[in-house]
C-alpha cells in the first residue's frame, strides 16, 4: 500500500482487492459513522448493516492499511493474561463474561468466514503455543491447567509431540489450541469490507476525519476532503494507528505501540512442508522477545518477531531472521525472504483491551495486545449489537473506563524497538 513493500508485504501480494471505497463527498446522513476500516471498524459495520442500521465507514487510508492487513494471521482464543488472572483484573462478573466471548472468538472470525464465501487462506486446526526452556514449559502447562479447568479443548503436548508438529526440537514442550487457526488477514479484512457493502454498509477510504461536532440530536463528522456525515451514533475504531493529531488523540496516548515484523521465504517444497508444520499448525513461542512461525497457502514459511524493519533494525532483522530459520529448520539451508513487512501492535500496561464512552453516543473499543483478529472482530460485534439496542452497556465484557496517557510512552517504544535489534543482533534467540 501507498507504495511501500514494507508496509503489507506477502499479505498485499496475495490478498484478493476490496470493494471499490469512494471519497466521502458532500453531504449525507446515516445512523452510525464508523471511523477506521480495521476489522473492529468493519465487524461493527457489518452487524450494523445487517440488524438493519445505516452505516458509513471512514478509513484515512485503506481497507485493512493498519494492524490489521499487517499481522501475522494467528486466529487466537483469549489475551495474553492468564484465564484466572481476569477476574482479579476486572471482577468477577466482567473477567467472567471476557473469559468466554473471547474463548469464543475465533469460532465467530471463522462463522463470518463461512457464512460470507470471505476467500482468505482459513485454516482451523490450532495454534502451538512454544516453549522455550523451563520456564517456558512451566508457563504453558499452568496455562493449559487454567484452561482445561474451564472445557477449553486445548492439550499439552511434550517435546517429542511438540517436534512432530512443528518441525523442530527446539521446543521442550507446547500448548495446541483447538479452537484457534490462521486466515490471510488482509484478504479477510477486506472480505469483511465485501460483506459490509453487500449487507448496506457504505465505505469511505482516503477520507480522514478532521473534526466532530455534537449539535444536540446528531453528530456531524467532517473529512478533510470536503464531505460530512450526519449520524446518531460514532464509533471509533483506530487503536494503535489512531493519529496524534487526530480527533480522540487520547487513543493513541493511552497505548504503547510494540513493533512486529514478519519475513516470507519463496514456497517450500512438497518434500520440507512435510516436516515443517505437517498440521499446518501456526506457531509462537514463550520468549519474551517471541518469535512466530505458520504457512501460508502456498507453503511459504512466514517467521516473524519483535522488531522494525527500518533504519538499522532492517539489516539485524534480516540477518536474525537467516540465522534463527536455519538453528529452528536445518532443512531449509541458506534461506532467502522473498517478502518482508512490519506494524504496530497497541499494547495496554495490564494486557487487557479498554472500552470508552468517549462522548455523548460516541464509543471505542482498543488496545488487543497482539490478539486483534479474534477480539476486533468479536468487539466489533459488541459494538454493533449495544448501538442496536441488542444488548445494555453494563452487559459488556468490559466496564467504561477514561483514556488515560501512558507515561514516558516515546521512551517505552524506543525501548521496544531498539532492545529487539540488541536482542536480535547478539544471538539467533533459541
């Protein structure tokens, strides 16, 4: 997009096009305004759509131009807090309800999936979380303990299991999740925008919203390309690309944007993706500066890790990237990328997203802390069904809470960014 590889890499190559998404021109009305065509923003607009609203979505950029056209495509269950660390969290009655419909999520990405014809590369057959050393496999079996305590299909698996499925002996154990998988996630943000259209929703691209005013009965929102939309109800749906100068600026303040990137090599053989990933199976590991590994559906590995591939971080990346593949996969030799790209992940301090009331009729889901394909998808929803009616704002998963700025947040993002290129540039991290 806009020109730059490095933006949406293998995911922009392969991803089938949008639906057409004209400039928001003159002025026009609808009951919600969506802003941001992530999959929350289009989630949202998709359900509004179909319980019968009218729906306009404005995207600065394009479809799916943020997190969610650049990750890896991991569909997960869950957040990265421990299932009964949630309560503690949020209470009881909200751990509780979060507990279950992001459990749940990965079985709605997949419906909307189904249910729509969305050609985007899906595949549920788990996910393997990895461990990496004692610790890592102390980690993943209370992990498992928490979830199979609450029925979640999920099973330990020992190391000789965990090699069987991966590929490699890396790994002293890992943790199969049944109910997750991986999709191509821009050709499902996309597909989303597709059913959003098909189902009434009007989509707007390169029509970034300038200003905001409450006028008693509706909200006029204004682009900076000279067009206006009337609308009861506003939803913004911007999380970690929310502008710093843009209207609800506190989004952006209250999250640290953690850099990821991810490397796709030419596709393997038929011989190696018989070793690598026979499951098809994604994978990440327990280190805290993770790695992440899944195919694609033409069999090109995809590895990714903490990290952005710009400035000096491009050339340690790279060369971490040749360096770990070929510690994990001797099979694969001097491997070579043939696309590479990278994002922003919007990190909260507790790992747990936020709700916000941010005005009269004006709401926000965000910060997913690299969970955003199952948990924007599943807020979208939400979204939809309180501005519907369908359900009250105190049987959310989440209580309404104010945006509250990180402190010292450049210098935590600088952290991230430079310890990924110390972390990467002394050692193949396995």
């Amino acid at each position: 997009m806009k020109g730059d590889s490095r933006s949406h890499g293998l995911w922009e190559a392969s991803a089938s096009a949008g639906p057409a998404t004209p400039v928001l021109q003159g002025h026009t009305h609808a009951d919600v305004v969506v802003i941001g065509a992530g999959f929350t923003g289009l989630s949202a607009a998709l359900h509004l759509a179909e319980g019968g609203a009218s729906v306009a979505v404005l995207e600065t950029v394009d479809i799916g131009f943020g997190g969610s056209g650049r990750n890896v495509g991991l569909v997960n269950a869950g957040m990265w807090v421990m299932p009964e660390a949630l309560p503690g969290e949020l209470g009881p009655l909200h751990g509780g309800r979060l507990l279950e419909l992001l459990g749940d999520g990965p079985s709605l990405v997949y419906d909307i999936v189904e249910r729509h014809g969305i050609d985007c590369e899906a595949v549920r057959r788990g996910t393997l979380h990895c461990a990496v050393g004692a610790s890592g496999l102390a980690n993943i079996t209370e992990r498992a303990r928490q979830w199979q305590a609450l029925g979640a299909p999920v099973t330990l698996l020992d190391a000789r299991e965990t090699a069987e499925k991966t590929g490699t002996h890396a790994y002293r154990g890992s943790l199969l999740d049944m109910r997750a998988g991986t999709i191509q996630p821009l050709a499902y943000v996309r597909g989303l925008a597709r059913a959003a259209v098909a189902a009434g929703a009007r989509l707007h691209a390169h029509s970034p919203v300038d200003g905001l005013e409450d006028v008693g009965t509706h909200w006029r929102v204004r682009s900076s390309t000279g067009g206006e939309v009337q609308a009861q109800w506003v939803i913004v749906a911007t999380n970690a690309y929310t502008g710093p100068n843009g209207v609800w600026p506190e989004l952006g303040a209250e999250l640290v944007r953690l850099p990821y990137f991810n490397m796709a090599t030419r596709p393997l053989s038929a011989k190696t993706r018989e070793l690598i990933l026979p499951g098809l199976q994604g994978a990440w590991d327990t280190r805290d500066v993770l790695s992440s590994f899944r195919l694609d559906k033409a069999g090109r590995l995809i590895f990714g890790s903490v990290g952005a591939l710009r400035g000096t971080g491009l050339a340690i990346h790279r060369s971490w990237g040749r360096r770990a593949l070929a510690k994990l996969f001797p099979v694969l030799g001097g491997v070579e990328f043939e696309h590479e790209w990278y994002g922003w992940i919007g990190m909260t301090p507790n790992a747990l997203p936020r709700f916000h009331k941010l005005a009269r009729n004006t709401v926000s889901f965000s910060g997913y802390n690299g969970r955003g394909i199952a948990t924007g998808t599943t807020f979208g929803q939400q979204l939809a069904k309180l501005v519907l009616g369908q359900t009250k704002e105190e049987d959310l998963p989440l209580p309404a809470t104010h945006a509250e700025p990180v402190s010292l947040r450049p210098v935590r993002e600088a952290y991230y960014e430079v310890g990924a290129q110390v972390a990467h540039l002394v050692s193949a991290r396995l």
